[in-house]
C-alpha cells in the first residue's frame, strides 16, 4: 500500500512533458512569422521597406535610359528584388517589399492598374511557400527560382498589356522574344546581387535587444 502512495506523490509532483513549445518547432510551423520579441523585432524593421523601394526605383530609372541603346536584353531588377525578398527577408517585411517594387514597377510600365503590383506579390508568395521545400536557398537553387521567377514575371506583365492593349497595339515580337534572353541574364547575375542585397540587409537590420 505504502508502494503506491510513493507512486501517486511521484506521479502527481511530475511536470507535464508538453508544457513547453519547443522554440525550433515553433518556426517550423510558423515559418518566419515569430512570435514574442522577434514579432516586434519584424514589425521596427518594416520601415526598411522605403529602402527597398527606393532601390526599385533606381534600378528602374537606370534601366529607362540604357534601354534607349539596348531595348532588346535587360535585367529584370524586379524578379531579382523579390527572390531576395522571399528567401531573405521576414514575412510581413518581404510582403510588403515586394508590392512595393510592384508598385514602382507599375508606374514605369504604365499598363493595368496593379499589374505589376499583383505578379510581384504572386511570385514572392509562391517562392516563399516553395523554398522550405524545394531547397530554393542553395545557390542551384536560386539561380534556378530567379530563372523561373523572371520568365513568368515578364510573361504575366507581357500577357495583361495585352489583354487590356487595343488589337495590333499591345507588346510586340521583340517584347515576348526578349523573355528567355532577359530570365537568363537575370539567373546569371541573381547570386552577385544577391550577396549584395544581404549585406545591405546586414547592416540596416534592427539591433538585437
């Protein structure tokens, strides 16, 4: 009798095993949206989101006069901006950047309202669900998602200018047969700009507390 009073005590003075969440599970199961300290964390550095916009807006800007000389090829600044943001960035930050860049990117294609803003968006939405899975941070990886990103980005674009565009006046040859020379390039150059993309995220990151 004495033996399972002891076993009762013991039983009753035991922790629970599942009273902890496990932090690793945590981020397993919620992705990059943390909780807590790393919530506020991600919400301070939402401003930075002006940044990235500001380097659209340049990108674009650049890429307006050189096209004058070279309308043929160009690097597709917006599919290289938002692979970055999907594998990079936080959640609410990478979202947020990414329209953001959609949203320049419409004022220099002066097509549908929204069109760029929306292919931006779907693509950093499809990398971000995509790159837990498909191993989208090693460097075959990107190259490969900005090849894909880059190709149906243009395409997406390409395709709404010509749904809306007055019948002999959407985009012409040159505009769809520059796709696979422009997603090249862009594969090409993805792990340079990238690397500098991350060391500008390094040092304008929200100190640690």
């Amino acid at each position: 009798m004495n033996r399972f009073r002891a076993l009762a005590r013991r039983l009753l003075r035991r922790e629970p095993e599942n009273r902890r969440v496990d932090p690793s599970a945590q981020r397993e199961i919620l992705g990059s949206i943390h909780l807590g300290d790393s919530r506020a964390k991600e919400i301070a550095g939402v401003w930075r989101v002006l940044l990235w916009a500001g380097l659209a807006l340049a990108a674009f800007q650049i890429q307006a006069g050189l096209l004058v000389h070279a309308d043929f090829v160009r690097v597709d600044a917006a599919s290289l901006l938002v692979t970055f943001f999907a594998l990079r960035l936080r959640a609410i930050e990478g979202a947020l950047a990414a329209y953001a860049v959609g949203f320049v990117a419409d004022l220099f294609v002066q097509g549908p309202p929204g069109l760029c803003r929306f292919a931006a968006v779907a693509v950093w939405t499809a990398g971000r669900l995509a790159a837990p899975r498909a191993g989208l941070s090693s460097r075959v990886g990107r190259v490969v998602y900005a090849l894909v990103t880059s190709a149906v980005y243009q395409l997406c674009v390409l395709g709404g200018l010509t749904l809306v565009a007055n019948p002999g006046a959407g985009p012409g040859r040159i505009a769809w047969l520059s796709v696979v020379p422009q997603a090249l390039l862009t594969a090409a150059l993805v792990l340079p700009v990238h690397a500098a993309l991350a060391s500008l995220d390094r040092r304008t990151a929200p100190a640690r507390s």
